[in-house]
C-alpha cells in the first residue's frame, strides 16, 4: 500500500482526569435535589434533617441513567440524615436499606453532603429537573419559606420535571405561582399520609411533626391530594409535578422524573459529537456534561479507535458513516453534528447522506472536504507531498501510529504534563484506510449550515491549513477562531461551550 502522507490530525484517548474518563457516563445533564438543612424539633427535641433514602434511593436513580446530581439546602453547608434512616444507627430501623449504606460509605457522596450548594447560588438553567427530598427537617426548615417556594414555583413554570416526595410535599401546602394561585390548585398529588403519621406517633411513643401534611391539603379547595396505603412505594404525576409518599417512594417518583426527562428531550438541541483520530467518545469530557445541561448530547465511538476492540484493518470511511448515521437516525428530529479533526470528513459525509436529519455541522479545527477528496489528499496538497517523519506504520501501511516522544506536543502542547503523559500511555495504532477514502458530496451538503471552530495554535491541524479548507469550501457561515492548541475544548472548556450555544 502506498505510504500515506498526513498531517499529525490527531486527537486523544482517555486522557482525561477520572472524573471526566469515564465512558458514555453522565452526560444526560443534571438534576437538583434540594434537602433541608439541619435543624431542632420542637416536638421530640431530636436534631433533625433529610432522610436517609430519599436522597440515596432517587440520586442512586439518577445517575444510573447518566445524569449528574448536585444537592443543595437552603443555607448551604453540611447536612444531617434523621438519626432512624441511618441504616448503621442502633435502632436497626433502617439496618436493611443497603442503597442508603452504599450512599454513606462513598467518600464523594459524603463531600457533596459535607458540602451542600446554597440554594440562593443555584441557575436554574443549568438543570433538567429538581427533586425536594423530605425527611423530617423540612416541616421547619421549608414549610411556609418563601425562598423554596419562590424557587419551587419558578422551576416549575418553565415545564421542566419538578418534584418533592414525603415531608418535603409540605411547600406545596403554600406554594404559589405568579398568578396568585396555589401550585396544587387542580392538581392530583400526594404526601406523607395520616396512616403513616399514626404510626410514626406510635413507634416512638409521642407526636412527631407539628402538624400533618394530609389534614392540611384536605382543608385546601380544588386540590386532589391522594394517598396509597401505608409506608407503599407510591408516586403520583400530574403535568411536571411528581410527588412521592413518603421515604419508600423515592425511587418510585425517580422512575417519573426520568420519564418525563425522556419526553422533555424534545425542548432540547441534540448534538451528535464525533471524535477525530486516535481518540474514541471519553474525548469530549471536558464539555460533555457542560453542553448536557441545556441539550442532549450523544457521543461517538468509532469503530477501532479507542476503547473500541475493532481490529483496524480495513476499517475506513463506510463503518464511520454507518456507525455515526446510526446515532443519527436513533434522535428525534434533527441533530446538530459536530465533528473534530479527520473526523470533519465523516460529518461531512454523514450530512451528505442524511441531510434531512442534519440542522448544523460544527468543524472544530477539522478536515472540511470538497467532493471527490479525502484527508490524505488535502494534508499532501498541503504539505506538497513531504512526508511526516513522526508518524510509524505496521509493515503493510495499513495501521498508523505517532512516535512515542513526539505524540503530546503534537495534539496538545498547552495541556498540563500529567495529561500528555495520560495521551501518551493510551495511544494506539489506528487505520489508514479511512483516511485514504473519497467522500461523495452534492447540492446536499452544501446546502447544510456550516459552522468553524479553528485553533490558531494547531500543530496537529494547522491554521493555514484551515483557512485554506474554509476558503475552498466557501458554503461556511461563521467562523469562531480560539488561541489554543488542536484540543481547544481541553485547552479552553468554557470558551469552547459559551461558541458551541452561540452557533444554537
């Protein structure tokens, strides 16, 4: 096979921090649970605050479906679980709840706990949906304040899932919207039930709570407040608000927020993010979770690259385009595509084909191709055929490489020491073929919204080299440039997600 001359269009492996590498994980947006900070009662004299299960059970919930969970309270800072949900507290009440003991004993649950948000800090944009846990903290902490409630509401009105289970259902005994009308006006929801209230009284020998949230909604009009019977896994939907009985409930009103969360990913952009070279979907970690917060966000894995087992040989441009058009077509609606380095031909040729699927390309300092070209052929042009004498290939030339010294600086000579050490240790050999294949491009594809993220300090990818690709495209409608190297959403994050939602 002819030995193939590119320029170094690499990208990265897993070279992230832990929190960032983990595989497909988290990148669904976040989820608000807010939980009362501790308090006093002044029935029994206990300190008091957020129970248990509600918290573990629900973010358990959550993050098994990809989402992140940040927790807040009012007051922020450090918050306290009722002493009975414990499962490690000597009256064995909650001994046999395992979900809560695998909660407590995770060092980074416990310094979200330690460290809970301000409510007063929070943008409300920046989640997907909001969960109030009870517990037996919020029948002082959160009934009749003004500031959950305000907050309760306001979420609420946008659309977005917005629910409270247990005693954390007691803001909804006062909660109004802008109108002047209570929240629950109309509405079917549920509570910490009498049935339970008696028992409580009973286990411990005397009254509880102050007062009880179902004698409450009862003297409440036009309102239906329902209850299952006691202490049973219930949850009840109505619109964007879902409500849960008490602590067995949790889970089961998590189940209704994701599924709302489902529907809702209607009112979101979706981007479809390809990797380039040498690289595979755990790239785009310092933006993914970030992006996720306002959209949906699907990350690729191409076929023998990274994490993926494929053997390279003979992988190229058609199992890219299939292994992309398949997570094209798996979206509602259209999709914005994005593609970084050689990864710009793929886009370019998935638009091609499914240009009705298509609402915008974004190249990020990617091979923009014109008919007929592939990524061989423009890097040669451009380097007017001299070789690359850091690139190493099998005997064949059917496998490319980076020699070992030069890897780091060529994709990311402004990334901090341990991340080049990381991009060394998990660089692998990819295929050739791909970047030898032509794409076929039409009318179609020109007509698509182009958008271009260049890096002026590209050594992977020059600069010029982009230009020149933007000139000779002629079809892009703007072009953002960024002071940072091939990896501009690793060098700058932020900058790279404030051009990502201006293009939107």
């Amino acid at each position: 096979m002819k030995k193939v001359l590119l320029c170094a269009i690499v990208f990265v492996n897993s070279f992230l921090s832990k929190s960032y590498a983990q595989h497909n994980a988290g990148n669904n947006g976040k989820i608000l649970m807010i939980v009362s900070n501790p308090a006093v009662s002044k029935q029994t004299g206990w300190s008091i605050g957020v129970w248990y299960s509600e918290l573990a059970h629900p973010y358990w919930a959550f993050s098994d479906a990809g989402y992140s969970v940040d927790i807040a309270s009012l007051d922020g800072g450090e918050i306290k679980f009722d002493s009975f949900s414990d499962p490690e507290d000597e009256s064995k009440y909650a001994a046999f709840d395992y979900v809560s003991l695998g909660f407590k004993k995770d060092a980074s649950k416990m310094a979200q706990v330690k460290k809970s948000l301000k409510l007063s800090s929070i943008n409300q944009n920046d989640y997907k949906a909001i969960f109030v846990c009870g517990g037996q903290g919020p029948m002082y902490t959160m009934y009749k304040n003004p500031e959950i409630e305000k907050f309760f509401a306001s979420f609420y009105a946008t659309g977005k899932p917005t629910a409270a289970i247990c005693h954390g259902t007691s803001i909804l005994l006062n909660t109004k919207l802008a109108n002047g009308k209570f929240l629950v006006e109309g509405k079917k929801w549920t509570g910490f039930a009498n049935s339970e209230e008696n028992y409580a009284d009973n286990y411990v020998g005397q009254k509880i709570q102050p007062f009880r949230i179902e004698d409450e909604a009862r003297k409440m009009t036009n309102t239906n407040f329902v209850v299952a019977p006691m202490f049973e896994a219930y949850a009840v939907q109505d619109g964007n608000l879902i409500t849960g009985q008490q602590q067995n409930s949790g889970a089961e009103a998590a189940k209704l927020v994701l599924a709302q969360l489902e529907k809702d990913k209607a009112r979101y952009p979706t981007y479809v993010m390809v990797h380039g070279a040498w690289a595979d979907e755990s790239a785009w970690g310092f933006v993914r979770n970030d992006l996720a917060k306002n959209a949906n966000v699907v990350v690729i894995n191409l076929p023998a690259h990274g994490a993926d087992n494929t053997y390279g040989v003979g992988i190229g441009m058609p199992e890219y385009v299939k292994t992309v058009s398949d997570a094209v077509n798996a979206q509602n609606g259209k999709v914005i595509l994005v593609g970084h380095s050689m990864a710009g031909a793929i886009v370019s040729q998935v638009a091609e084909n499914l240009s009705s699927k298509i609402d915008k390309l974004i190249y990020v300092s990617a091979y923009l191709p014109k008919n007929g070209e592939n990524v061989t052929g423009i890097t040669n042009k451009f380097l007017n055929n001299k070789p690359i004498e850091v690139f190493e290939f099998n005997k064949d030339y059917s496998l490319v490489s980076i020699k070992k010294e030069a890897i780091a600086n060529a994709v990311c000579a402004d990334c901090p020491d341990y991340m080049k050490d990381i991009i060394v240790k998990y660089h692998r050999a990819e295929p050739v073929k791909g970047l030898n294949d032509n794409v076929k491009l039409s009318s179609k594809f020109a007509a698509i919204p182009k958008y271009y993220i260049a890096t002026k300090n590209d050594y992977s990818v020059p600069f010029a080299l982009q230009q020149q690709m933007i000139k000779d495209n002629g079809t892009v409608k703007k072009v953002f440039e960024m002071n940072t190297s091939h990896l501009s959403f690793v060098a700058q994050p932020d900058k790279f997600i404030e051009i990502i939602r201006e293009i939107n």
